[in-house]
C-alpha cells in the first residue's frame, strides 16, 4: 500500500528526479529562510508553511524511496553534483537504498512531531518552525552527502538546530542538559574534524567514494595514520550514535526537551549510527586486515555495552521520558552491536529494527508528554523521578498474607470503565512497549527473531562467542524493557481511583495515531520491508556498486564551461 | 478456505466487541459466545478431513527472507486442543455474561477473552516453531490483561504483573531455544522438526535446547520451580480462572511438550528433566492445596498438581504414558473448568470464597451442589467418572515402569502420597463446602443462581460422567486421533475400560482413597483455618523469593548504575578525550609509526619567537581562566593573533583575514559576556583538598599526554608529501571557469558552495538560537546589582557611575569623542566592506569578511552611543538579514535549475555596463551576497541580543531599587525592542 | 618549522583540554576556542607548508602544488573557523544562561561536591 502511494508519487514528479535528490535539503532551507522572513507575529501562515514543506518533504522522500527500490542486481544509486564539478572534485549527493529509508523514517517523524507541536509547544519559544526546518534539513543533508567535508558542516547545521530546540522553552533543566550537550558535542565536533583532515592528508580526497578507491593503493606505513584519523573519526560519530561510554549527555537532554523535540532527537543518535555504518562498510569493512577485525569487535564491544547499561538504567528510573530516552540508548546499542558481523541478512534485520524502534520511542516520547499532563492533573505528582525514585520493582504495596484474598476485604468486583482518551493512550503505550520489548505482535519481534536467527546461526554459520553474547544481551534487554515499561504502565494507566481523564486535543492524538498506523503498516509489510533492508545491507557490504556508480558520474557539459564534458581533469 | 477462519474469527470478533458500548453486557456476551461457537462449529466440521488425512494445513509466505511461512496445521492433537479451546471459550462467555456485573465494562473483557482465545488457536495449529512463540506471547501478553481486568485490586495488578514476568520471561527463553532447535533440525516447518527427531537429540545443542524449551513449557504451565505466578493468577475474573489457569493457557506448556514429545523426548535428561518436575509438582500442588483457606487457590493448586502429573507422564518416556498425558488433560480440562465455574457461583451468590466459612450449603444451593460434587469427585478419580480413568492409566504407568529401582519404589509412592492429596482436597470442597454445619456470618444469604448460569457446569459434568461411564464410546476415536501425532503415528495398545481387574493400580487408589478419607477426618474442618492455612515443611515461598529477587536486582542495579552512569561534564568530556587518544595511538601501533622524507621547510627565529610566544599565552590562559577571567581573555586574543600570523606567513591571506575580523568579533563578545559571571576569589577551602588535587594531576596527565599525541600525529604528517591531492584541479579551473583569480573564493562559492551554504545556515541558525535564549535570559542576583566600585564610590558624587544618565546625555558628555569618531568610522567600514567584498573573487576577502567588518562598525556604534539611541534612530531586523541572506543564496542556487544545471551550478554572464563597459559578472556575486548578508545579520543579532541585557540588567536594578525583589523584577523584564521588532514583522 | 608547528598544535590541543575538563563554565569556553585553534591549525597543515605560494592565480604560473599552496584545505579550514565561531558564541549564552539560572557558574549547575 505504501509502495504504491510512493509509486504514485513517483509518476507525478518523474521530470524533477534528476534535482529531487538535493531537494530534501533545500525545500526545508527555503521553508525555514521564508519563515524567518514571515516573522513570529503570523503564527498561523507559519504553521500552515511549516506543515506544508514538511509535508512536500515527506512526498519527495518516498518518491526517492520509490525510484532508488528497483528490484534486481544492480541497485538504482541516484548521484547528485551541486555546483556541477566532476567527481571527485565538487560535492556528491547520493541517494541509494539507505539514504532513502533514512530520509523517509525522518520526513515521517519530522511532521508527527510537527503536527503534534502545532498545539502547544511551538509557542514555548521564538523561532521554533525555522529551526525545526533547519534540524529536517540538516539531517537529511548527512543522509544524503557523500562528502567528507561536507558531512561534517551538515552533522553542524544539524547540531546546531538541536542545540536551539532543546533550548526551546528555555528552563533551568533544558539548560543544563543543552550545556552539557553543547559541550560535549563540540569536542566531537573537534575529533570529527582532525579525523576528515588525517584522512585528507593521507588520502588527499574528500568524497568517500573517492577515499574507498584510493584506499587500497595507500601505502602500509601510511595505513597506520589513516587508521587513526578513522579512530578519531570513529569517536566522534559513536558519541553521536549514543554509544556507552559516550552517552551520558543523552538521557538529561532527551528528557528534557519538549515532546515533539524529543521525537526529532531519536532521529539524531540515528544520523551516528548511519554515519558509523556508511563510513566503516565503505572504508574499513573492505580492508579486513588486523586492524579493522579488531575494530569491528570493539564496536559490537561497546554496543553491548550500551545496552547492559541502558538496561540496568532503565531498572532503576520509572519516569516514562526517561525511559523512552533509555529506549533511544537501547536502540543504538542494539545497531552498533549487531554493525561489527558484517552479515548482510544481520544488518536487513536491524535496520528494519531501526525503522520500528525509531517510530515506537518517537511515539513514546509524545505520549510521555500526555500521560504526565494528565497525570499532574490528577494527582500532584511531578514528572520529574530521578534515580532517587522508591525502588519501581518493589510494589509501592506490602505484600498481603498468602490466602487473604478474601472479596468483601477487598474491592468491588466491578471493573472501571476506562475513559476512551486513556484508552487511546493506553493503546498507543502498549503499541510502543510491543515493540521496544520486542515481542509479538508487532514489527519489534520480526525484526528481533531475524537478527537472533542469524546470529543463532540458523544458515549455518558457527556462532561466534560474541554472538552468543549479543543473543544473550538481547533477550535479556527485552525482557527488562517489558517489565519495566509494563510496571511503567501499570502506574500511569491501572490508577485505582482519583484518575483525571486527560483532554486531548485532536491534533495530539492525529501524530500519535499516524505513528501506531506507520508501525502496524510496517509490521503488517514485514515480508517486503525486510527484504528491501536486506538488499540495501547487501549493496553496503559490497560497496563496489556505490563506488562505481559515483565514480562513473560526469557533471553536466555546459556553454561557459566546455572543458567539463571533457570531465576528469588532472587526476 | 476454513482453516484460516479458525484464527481469524476470534480476532476479528475481539476487535468488534472492543467497540462496543461500555455496559451493553448481553450484546457483547451474547456476541463473544456466538463467535466462540461459531469457531467451535468450524473446528468441528474439520474432524473428518483431520481424522483421515493426519494433519491438514494452510499455508501463505510470511518472511521470505528467512523462508519462514506461516502455516495453520491442523493435526489431531492440534484439533484437539482447538476443541477444548473453543469449546470451552464459548461455554465461558455464556457464563460470564451471568457472572459478571451489569455496571461491568465488558466489552473489554470479551474483546480480551476473544483476542486471548484466537492467540490459544494460534498457538496450538501453530504449523512452524516461530509462529508458535509468536502466538505463545500473545498469550502471555492477554492473560495479563486479562488477570489486570479489575486493575483497581491491588492483588489484580500484582497478579498480572507476576504473570507477565513469569511466562513472558519464559517465552523469551523459549524463542531462543525454538530457534536453536531450528537450527539443529535445519528448518522451522514442525513437519521436518518432528521427522529429525533422531538428528536432533544426537545435535550437540541438544542440552542447550532442552534445556530452554523447557523453561519456556514450566513457566506456561506452572511447573516447579515456576509454579508460584498461578495462586496470584486467581485475582483475575473466575471466568478467566475457568478459561485460562484450568483449561487452556497453563495447558500450553504440556501442549508444548507433546508437540515436540517425537523430537525432544526419550533421552535420560529428559527423563529426569522433565520426569523430576512433574514429580515435584505434582506433590507440591497437592500438599499445597490442602491448606489452602481461599477456594480459588485450592483449586489453583490442585489445577498445578494435575498438570504435574501430565508433566510426569509425559517425561516417563513410554508412548502409553504419553497417551495418558493426552487423554488426563482432556479429562482435567474439563472437571477442572467446571468446578471453577461453580467455586464462581459460591463465591457470587455467599460473597465469599474463605472455606472456613464456607460449609452447609446443600441445603441452599442443592443442583449447583450436585454438580460441584460430582466435578470434586472426578477431580479426585473417584471411578465412572473420566478422572477416574486417566488417573488409573497414570498409577499403571507409576508402577510397572522399569527405570532405576530407587525411581521405581518411590514412584508409586509419590503417586499414591499425591492421590491422598488429591482425595482430602476435594473432600474440602465437596464435603467440607456443602455439609456440616449451616452456613452463618456469610456476606449474602446463599441461594441458586440463575438457571442459565449452571449450564455451562452442566455440559462439562455431563461431559464427565459421559466419557466415564463409556470412554470407548464416547472418547475413544478421538484420544486416538489426537495422541497419534504425539507418540509419532505409531500407537501403543491400550483400552479405555472401567475395569481392567484387581490390579496394582486399583489398589493404589483405594489406598489413596482410604488414606484421603482418613486425613480429612482427622483434620477435616481444621484445614485452611488459622495455623494450617499455610502448607507446612515447604523451606520456599515462590511468591517471595520472586518479589525479593526482583527488588534484589532493583537495588543492585541502582548500585551499578551510580558507579557507570555520570550526569556530570567533565567525566564526559574525559571519556572522549581518553577514548579519542587510545583509539588514535592503538591504530598507529598496529604499523608503527614512522616520520616522512619530505623536503623540511627551513625554520625560522621568527616563526621560533611567534610561536613561543603564543604557545607562553595559551599556557597562561589555561592557568589564568579560572581567576583572572580578563587576563585570560587577553592571552588568548593573543594566542589568535598568533595563529593569525602563522596563517599569514604560510600564504593563507583568507585564513588570516577572516581570523582577525572573527577574533575581533569574538572578543567583543566575551566582553559582553564576563559581566554576567560571578566573582571568584582566590584560594577557597576546595582548593586545596586532596581530591581535588588528585583530579587535577589526573586531567593534567589526560591533557599533556593527548597534546602529545596530537602533535605526533601532525608532525608525521607533516613530514610526509604532500598526496597526490585533487588540489591542482581547483588551481587549473579557478580562472577559465570559476571566474576568480583568489582560488580561495572560488571554492568557497563555486567548487564547495554546498559547504558554504551549510556554514551559513549554522551560523544562521546560532544567532537565532542565541536571541531566542536571551529572550528568557534571568541575570543572576549579584549582577542585578551595582558593582562593588560603584556601591564604594561616594553617593553624592556626580559621577556617572553612581547615577547613570541616559545614553543620550552620556553622548554629549563624556563620550562625545568617541562618538564621534564612532559616526565617522561607519561610512568608512561600510566602504571598506565594499571593497573587501567586491574584490573577494580575485583577491583576498569576500561576503563572509565583508559582512564581519560592517558588523563590527554598528557595534562600534552600539559602544559608544547605547543601544536605546542607536534603535531610537535606526532599526536593523538582523533576523530579516538571515532570513534574505539565506534566501538570496539558494534562489542563486537554484536558478542554475532553470538553465537546466544541477544545483549551485555557476555561469558567468558579461554584460555591458555604461562607464564600467563590458564586466564579468560571476552568478557566485550573488551568492556572497547570501553570505554577506547572513553573516552581517547574524554577529548583529548575537551582538545586540547580549549587549542589550546590560540595558535589561539595568531596569532590573530599578526595580530592585523599588525594593522588589529580583526574581520578581526580571519577570518584570520586558521583551528587548529587537524582539519587537522581529516580532512584528 | 614542521617541528615548531606541530609543537604549537600539541601545546595549544593540550592547555585547550585541559581547560575543557575543568569545573567552571568560563574555562571551558576558554578551553574549547583554544582546542579549535589546534584543530583549525592541524587541518591548516595537512596542506603543504609554503611560503610566499598564495593560491591566487597569477598568469604565468603553472597552475600545480609545487607553485601554490593547497587551497583545499583554507577553504575547509575557513568553514570551520565561521562554525567554530557560531558555535562558540552559542556555547558563551548558554553558558550565561546557565549562570543566570543556576546561580553560579559549574558546569554542573551544582557547586563543589556535585
């Protein structure tokens, strides 16, 4: 169904196609300079214009996500040249399977969150429609480079967009969380620029296509400082990517932010995450010498670590924002743990994984922001429950003598009707545990038992002691998220008395309905998901198609600059 | 097709029911029954094509990419289970529209009784090991929701918490172990997994695998040491009780173990595995049962005892016992489902379910009486009744197994020990409920409940009675057809008759009988009361251990995480430093490191004295930061400079330029900036603790050995030559077809404008955010009020310190010089801009410079003349200079679309200009207007935004004076004018 | 000069983190300009160190890397001063918002024993 909406799509704008792949770029760029221009004073032109290119932005994404799905051997790989230089000297845009499955999962969170921000929390700051278009535009932007360089200017305007939203409202916790993040994010910003400038030095190129072609003939006694410029690299994206030791920042930002802030950022440790597996399928994977064999262990190393500790975090925390935050970590964790098997069937799954897990915390957060508000309202209980919370396993109840469960000592036995607002969100909660915890029905258990039956070894492979590790840290960190999601839930939703039914707006529940609908859509599409996620992970981890196809590329010939249809140049 | 129906019809109706109204009881009962039957019906219809084909299935692609199908397969143990599953869920909801109340919400409890029952279908015609797993955790998820219907009893919530842990948990395990088992058997289609059965138990996973299906089975069905979860399971509507905990869910676990008896079973750890826990079960539910005060948990245990016993048959290893196990959990569904039923109606008409107060109800309630009667006593195996039956097979079983002799003595022992069990408890429930002294102190007056409300007890005692009297007859086909699959399609020879004479067996149960007969007469009534409420000898209470487990791992990981998890900055900040550098030296130790043959540039004293000098000032930055914050800010204006220099003599003119503006503009900025932090003096007691020592060698030691690094790291590389760069390229085009002679430019607006464009924005969108903060900026206390100099100075003094006069006058006074000098530089600075800007393509400069200098002349203006005569006299509206700027640049961009060019493409017209003739006019012009514009607006709205606080921090000081205190004041703290000003537009 | 140079990143890079492990906002943001020196300088050099070679082309010339500095990497290096820049000036406010909130100036909003 989906995939025939985007077909539709695709007819409709067949001319553009060439331009379409840098179009996720600028039509936010456009729609955010336009509303600067427009002025906070004209709230409604500014939502009807943010909702509008976040909508455009959502069809241009799944016409790209049509047109790059072609069945067959050779992947469709649509390569952009801005300002029209050959390859490898101007900038590249590519746009393959991976590209297109990213930027379609941010356009769909982008306008849930939007929708949903539309009621209230745009108006908790100035700016806020401009910037949030700048954070679509700078994460489709790294989605879509392939360049260096400009990776890091958009990994920038990225940031700094984010920066801005988690401010966004201000406040004593956003700001410190926003300190917190800043900071630690420009020493990132520091490593990730020494490590493009090692590997400029070594290489002397900057498109990555470029790099992955001259890797080979770099000189041994060069390699080892390449390496190191792919470390620091490497540090800097998994601090991104929300990678255990790196990630203490993101739970305080995570739940400080505003709800629909938050949804955006669970697309943020994502960005990492892309950048991580692009750079190490095009750069090390293929060199399969000591050295990357080590460093694939280390990453499925921290990414389980990740996970331990998000798990046990979560344990110990009982606010829902935090543990959707936890969620995001688990997720990350879960993705670069399973990145270092190099197993095409491994990572199809996973990245199915990253489409659901990605909708469910989105949803999550939104629904943190109505449950509590509702919550406050009932009983004066604040939001904010630290790690100093009463134990949450640990019933806040004694536990009764065994026997006493006599009925005219306890409780009438008559159900409560639950108000249909809770019940809505109740549905939806549950919806998000399904898939966090991973288990049936839903998108959560496919995407898990595909990874667990690879790395169990059912196409007969030998399971390798860290698989078993990851099969291990998986189920457990599954279980732990149910229980502690579901005793979560028992303590917002199954509130014996004094319960305040929440009133929510249409226009809150319309996002969170469209997630659950997106999230049943890709369950119920399963079988075709899957198999898209697979081919792209095939042509990842057989980057020869993506090298070629932008190598292959000339810019335009054209009348003032003939000598570009000539192409190459000094190479 | 109706094999698919099977499944659907049971989700389908929970769907309709959910969307019912709240209290429409009869209509969503009546619905849920007429499904239920409806179910019934199809699954019915299916007997014959099952009864001579074997297995039927239907079959539609789920994941290709793993060839995993999903197949509905219907066998006769399949079948079987679909029957007392449907049978029974329609029986159930019939009652249930009776037993619960009018002001019930039902239709969520029928929505969840139909979802749960079509999970229970899917579970058993499950026709591979995933789908399987898949639908058992449906099960665990419902009966969860299911047990938590009257979420608003605290042993309601706790109950289904339990529960879920339990056997969601225990799914979990068993997904692992269905997927091992996958691979042992090379596939996940059951028919391949239950014709490899040899393969596997030879599979070197075969322990690993047992061992976890087995986990995922005992937590199912309450098996020891996973029995605690039922008991708590009895908070749920008795309806469920009767559905869930006696017929169908607890049943999934022995279900699991004869779904897979050919492929697991026959194996000394199988034996003992399975063999031990349904032993200890067995005994543990009976012994248990007897002291229980509560009806529902009497029967709750009893119900674990029985399925212990299946357990124990089903791991003895024999096909007779298996087919034993079969036909008992035929038999046990039944009775037990019943007597749940009947406990309900006692317990809805007397209001109560404490047995000791419960007693001499005959004469109240005769027929529900009769019937429960009837059930206790087929419970218990009393002969004509089908209990009775199974019960005998399993002491035959008992006792002519050849095993090892100490199994072989103490196996009819335990038998015939939990057969007395067996016989007290339901003696406590036939007798004990229904005779003795009439009933007193009870809630409501006991009497029968509404007729319709017995049938459903009436069916299944029937039912009991039926397959007693004449098993052949009644049931004989169909426990033929069911336990076929199970034992492997071979079956061993046995008949279903009352009598097979006076055998072992039959000894052992009069034994168990007399013995029954002889405890409850010497405890009888006692039982259940205080003392004996609680099953004595039993060193472990499961319910606990569990909640102390639980709590135990909350306080651990609590524990834990404070040691791994930081909510402060600077072990951040650490990590990454320490991470960065391991990372870094690891991959150069790996090849060694070795230093380029590159031609060395000669070193110069200059260079020598320059950089001594800024590497002197950075050091004392890092020293003086912390105290003496201006001092810092000079040295590393200094440090800039430095580095300004270098870029300078290395042929970077840009570079060099553009540092200078930006350092000027960033020192201006920290000026700004300091006036708002807080004094520090030197030498507070933190000082000099050790700790803090010890951090700061730590850090020291981070940073040098880092440092170290990273000039390692550009030394090498500086030595090595230059690679075979794709610089050239840039130096070859930047004339013929970028249009520039500063390659510099060019790139900047030509070969890289993509970056560019980016750099733009982010400064764009860090002025923005910068001002959208400030709008909420609260100055801190101390700096709200006046300066300790001007707080000192005399009061009556006219100077302006102590009483600042406006701006305006401060103009004509003792600024008047540099205001004027101020008014002079603008024009100037303008046209330096212009030049500077103009010239950018072909020499050094450019937008970016450009926009920087005549930034700084307006702030030069703001210096000098304040902000309010400044705005009183002009209105800039940086955001709308972002705003054009940003517009410019990408309009520039995308006109190369109109030519037909990708993005950003450039083109160089040449029009004929009077006075100026014929000019080339680079489209890239335009786009250093973009930059131009943005980076003007953007130091602007920075700068002002900060600059304006002061005037904030000043009406703040006001109304501090006006005695208010100065949290109130700075809410009294208007929107700059700037705001307003954007805001308007 | 290489060695000069090079010495000039390490000590730069090294009082820069030690200023940005520090407690008080003030020296981080002192540290994180003096660590972005470094970087800019560490970029700066990976082109080929040359003296009097602006790349401004000049008729003549042979348009090669033994006639002109690598003007690769001063544009990459100019990006990255203006980012450096915003960043920085974003970090300054927050850091003063931060203060003004908090009421001092720890990077933990919490003063000593956080």
């Amino acid at each position: 169904m989906i995939a025939t909406l985007t077909a539709a799509v695709a007819d409709a704008v067949a001319p553009l196609m060439p331009h379409l792949v840098v179009a996720p770029v600028v039509i936010p760029l456009v729609a955010a300079a336009a509303l600067l221009a427009i002025g906070e004073g004209r709230r409604g032109l500014l939502v009807a214009g943010s909702l509008a290119a976040m909508a455009v932005t959502l069809a241009v994404a799944l016409a790209l996500l049509a047109w790059v799905d072609v069945r067959g051997a050779t992947p469709v790989i649509a390569v952009y040249l801005p300002a029209n230089w050959d390859v490898p000297f101007g900038i590249v845009l590519v746009a393959d399977r991976l590209s297109a499955l990213m930027l379609a999962i941010t356009a769909v969170v982008a306008v849930c969150a939007l929708v949903f921000a539309v009621a209230r929390w745009q108006r908790a700051g100035v700016y806020f429609h401009p910037l949030f278009q700048l954070q679509v535009m700078g994460i489709n932007g790294a989605f879509l480079t392939a360049d260096l360089f400009n990776l890091f200017v958009f990994v920038e305007v990225m940031l700094t967009a984010s920066y801005a939203l988690l401010l966004h409202g201000s406040g004593r916790a956003r700001v410190q969380a926003g300190l917190h993040y800043i900071a630690v994010n420009l020493v990132a910003s520091a490593l990730f620029l020494l490590g493009v400038a090692m590997i400029y030095g070594i290489a002397g190129t900057l498109g990555m296509a470029d790099v992955a072609q001259k890797l080979p003939a770099i000189p041994p006694h060069d390699r080892g400082l390449l390496y190191a410029g792919a470390a620091l690299l490497g540090v800097a994206l998994l601090a991104k990517a929300a990678v255990w030791p790196l990630n203490f920042w993101l739970v305080p930002a995570y739940s400080a932010a505003a709800a629909p802030v938050a949804a955006v950022f669970v697309l943020l440790t994502k960005v990492g995450f892309y950048a991580v597996l692009r750079l190490w399928t095009l750069f090390l994977a293929p060199q399969a010498d000591s050295t990357t064999r080590f460093g694939a262990d280390v990453l499925v190393l921290m990414g389980l670590a990740t996970v331990v500790v998000a798990a046990l975090t979560m344990i110990a925390s009982r606010n829902v924002r935090r543990l959707a935050a936890l969620a995001t970590m688990m997720s990350a964790g879960t993705l670069v743990a399973v990145l270092g098997f190099g197993s095409a069937e491994l990572l199809g799954g996973a990245l199915y994984y990253l489409l659901g897990s990605t909708l469910a915390v989105a949803t999550l957060f939104l629904l943190a922001d109505l449950i509590e508000r509702a919550r406050e309202k009932g009983t004066g209980a604040t939001a904010d429950e630290g790690l100093v919370a009463p134990p949450p396993f640990a019933f806040d109840e004694q536990p009764v003598a065994s026997g006493v469960n006599l009925d005219d000592e306890e409780a009438a036995l008559i159900g409560q009707p639950i108000p249909i607002a809770l019940a809505f969100l109740g549905l939806a909660f549950i919806v998000c545990v399904l898939l966090i915890a991973g288990l049936p029905p839903l998108a959560g258990f496919l995407a898990k038992f595909t990874m667990l039956a690879v790395l169990v070894g059912h196409d007969g492979a030998p399971t390798s002691s860290l698989g078993w590790a990851v099969v291990v840290v998986l189920i457990l960190s599954s279980l732990v998220a149910l229980l502690v999601l579901v005793r979560t839930g028992i303590r917002y939703f199954w509130v014996p008395q004094g319960r305040a039914v929440p009133h929510l707006a249409v226009i809150e529940c319309l996002p969170i309905g469209g997630l659950v609908a997106g999230v049943v859509c890709i369950t119920v599409a399963g079988g075709p998901i899957l198999r898209y996620t697979t081919a792209a992970a095939t042509h990842l981890l057989d980057p020869s198609a993506y090298v070629q196809a932008v190598a292959g590329t000339k810019a335009t010939p054209g009348p003032t600059q003939p000598s570009r249809a000539a192409g190459g140049g000094t190479r | 097709m109706e094999i698919p129906l099977v499944l659907l019809l049971p989700f389908a109706g929970s769907i309709v029911a959910a969307l019912l109204p709240t209290h429409a009881r009869s209509a969503a009962s009546g619905f849920a029954g007429i499904v239920a039957l409806a179910t019934t019906v199809l699954v019915v219809r299916l007997y014959p094509e099952v009864h001579a084909q074997g297995a039927i299935e239907w079959r539609q692609a789920w994941l290709p990419a793993l060839g995993v199908d999903f197949v509905v397969r219907l066998d006769g143990l399949a079948w079987m289970f679909s029957l007392l599953v449907a049978g029974i869920g329609c029986l159930v909801a019939f009652y249930a529209r009776y037993y619960m109340s009018p002001d019930d919400p039902v239709p969520r409890f029928f929505a969840f009784l139909l979802a749960f029952m079509g999970a229970m279908l899917g579970v058993v015609t499950a026709g591979n090991l995933i789908q399987l797993v898949f639908f058992w955790e449906v099960t665990s998820i419902f009966s969860f929701l299911l047990i938590g219907y009257w979420y608003h009893r605290r042993d309601a919530r706790r109950g289904a918490f339990m529960a879920l842990a339990v056997t969601g948990g225990g799914g979990l395990v068993l997904l692992v172990g269905m997927l091992l088992l996958g691979v042992a058997a090379g596939s996940y289609e059951l028919d391949v997994v239950l014709a490899r059965g040899a393969a596997i138990r030879e599979h070197a996973l075969y322990p690993v695998i047992l061992a976890l299906v087995l986990v995922g089975a005992f937590t199912k069905s309450a098996q020891f040491p996973f029995h605690f979860w039922l008991p708590r399971a009895m908070a749920a509507p008795t309806p469920v009780s009767a559905y869930l905990h006696s017929a169908t869910m607890v049943k999934a676990g022995v279900f699991l173990l004869m779904r897979l008896w050919p492929a697991l079973a026959g194996t000394e750890a199988w034996f003992v595995a399975v063999g031990g826990a349904g032993a200890a079960t067995l005994l543990l539910g009976a012994w248990c049962a007897m002291f229980q005060r509560d009806l529902k948990g009497l029967l709750a245990y009893s119900t674990i005892s029985h399925l212990g016993l299946i357990t124990l048959l089903l791991g003895l290893d024999s096909p007779l016992a298996a087919v034993a196990a079969v036909f008992h959990t035929m038999n046990h569904a039944t009775f037990k489902s019943s007597l749940f039923m009947a406990a309900g109606i006692i317990d809805h008409e007397t209001g109560t379910r404490d047995l000791t107060r419960l007693h001499g109800l005959f004469r109240a309630m005769p027929i529900t009486g009769a019937l429960a009667i009837v059930a206790s006593a087929a419970m218990a195996g009393v002969p004509l009744l089908n209990g009775f039956l199974s019960k005998e097979m399993f002491f035959a079983e008992a006792f002519y197994l050849d095993a090892h002799p100490v199994i072989q003595y103490a196996l009819p022992l335990i038998a015939t020990l939990a057969g007395t069990f067996a016989v007290v408890y339901a003696l406590r429930v036939a007798y004990g409920i229904f005779f003795g002294a009439a009933p007193d102190r009870l809630p409501h007056a006991p009497h029968e409940p509404v007729r319709w409300m017995r049938v459903p007890i009436e069916l299944l005692v029937f039912t009991c009675i039926a397959v007693g009297v004449a098993p052949a007859l009644v049931i004989g086909d169909l426990l033929a057809t069911a336990a076929r699959p199970v034992v492997g399609g071979q079956l061993p020879p046995y008949d279903l008759a009352l009598w097979h004479g006076f055998n072992a067996p039959l000894l052992m149960s009069m034994l168990a009988t007399v013995g029954g007969f002889l405890v409850y007469r010497s405890l009888g009534r006692r039982l259940g009361s205080a003392g004996l409420d609680v099953a004595p000898f039993l060193p472990i209470d499961g319910q606990r251990s569990f909640e102390r487990t639980v709590a135990g791992v909350d306080r651990a990981a609590r524990a834990l995480v404070r040691r791994i998890v930081t909510r402060r900055l600077q072990p951040q900040l650490a990590w990454m430093v320490v991470l960065a550098t391991a990372g870094a030296a690891l991959a150069v130790a790996q090849t060694g490191l070795v230093w380029g043959d590159r031609q060395r540039v000669a070193g110069t004293f200059a260079v020598a004295a320059l950089w001594s000098v800024g590497a002197t000032s950075a050091v004392a930055a890092a020293w003086l930061a912390k105290f003496h914050r201006f001092a810092a800010l000079v040295t590393l204006g200094v440090t800039g400079l430095m580095v300004c220099i270098t870029f300078v003599y290395f042929s970077a003119p840009d570079l060099a330029l553009t540092q200078l503006v930006v350092e000027c503009v960033t020192v201006v900025l920290f000026l700004l900036g300091l006036r708002w932090l807080p004094k520090r003096k030197l030498g507070d007691a933190s000082e000099r603790s050790p700790r803090t020592r010890l951090r700061r060698a730590r850090d020291l030691a981070v940073a040098i050995v880092a440092g170290a690094g990273l000039s390692t790291l550009s030394y090498a590389l500086l030595t090595r030559p230059a690679p075979h760069s794709i610089s050239p390229f840039f130096l070859d085009r930047a004339l013929p077809e970028g249009g520039g002679t500063n390659v510099i430019n060019v790139m900047l607006v030509d070969f890289r404008s993509f970056d560019t464009l980016g750099e733009i924005t982010v400064l764009g969108a860090a002025a923005l955010t910068v001002y959208a903060l400030l709008r909420r900026f609260r100055p801190p206390r101390e700096a709200v009020a006046l300066p300790a100099q001007q707080r000192l100075s005399l009061g009556e003094a006219a100077t302006d310190l102590v009483a600042p006069r406006e701006e305006a006058a401060a103009l004509t006074g003792y600024l008047k010089v540099p205001a004027v000098l101020a008014r002079l530089m603008l024009p100037l600075a303008v046209m330096v801009a212009v030049y500077l800007f103009l010239r950018g393509h072909n020499l050094p400069g450019g937008g970016f410079v450009a926009g920087l200098v005549v930034a700084i002349a307006f702030i030069m203006q703001y210096l000098v003349a304040g902000a309010s005569w400044i705005e009183a006299r002009l209105t800039l509206n940086p955001a709308r200079w972002i705003a054009v700027g940003l517009l410019v640049a990408v309009a520039t961009g995308a006109g190369a679309w109109v030519a037909g060019y990708p993005f950003l493409t450039t083109h160089t017209a040449h029009p004929e200009i009077p006075l100026l003739g014929r000019i080339a006019l680079p489209s890239a012009l335009f786009f250093d207007v973009g930059v131009f514009s943005v980076v003007t607006g953007s130091t602007l709205l920075v700068l002002l935004a900060l600059a304006h606080q002061s005037i904030r921090a000043r009406r703040a000081q006001a109304a501090a004076r006006d005695a208010a205190s100065p949290v109130a004041s700075t809410t009294a703290v208007a929107a700059l004018p700037l705001a307003v000003a954007a805001d308007r537009r | 000069m290489e060695i000069v140079l090079s010495a000039a990143i390490g000590i730069l890079g090294a009082s820069g983190i030690w200023l940005v492990l520090r407690a008080r906002t003030f020296q981080v943001l002192m540290g994180l300009s003096l660590v972005s020196y470094a970087v800019n300088l560490f970029l700066f050099s990976m082109g080929s160190l040359s003296i009097g070679q602006e790349p401004i082309v000049t008729p003549g010339i042979p348009a090669d890397l033994a006639h002109y500095t690598d003007p690769m990497v001063q544009a990459l290096v100019l990006t990255a001063i203006v980012i450096g820049f915003a960043t920085t000036a974003l970090f300054l406010v927050v850091l003063l918002a931060l203060r003004g909130l908090a009421d001092n100036d720890h990077v933990d909003g919490k003063d000593e024993g956080a």
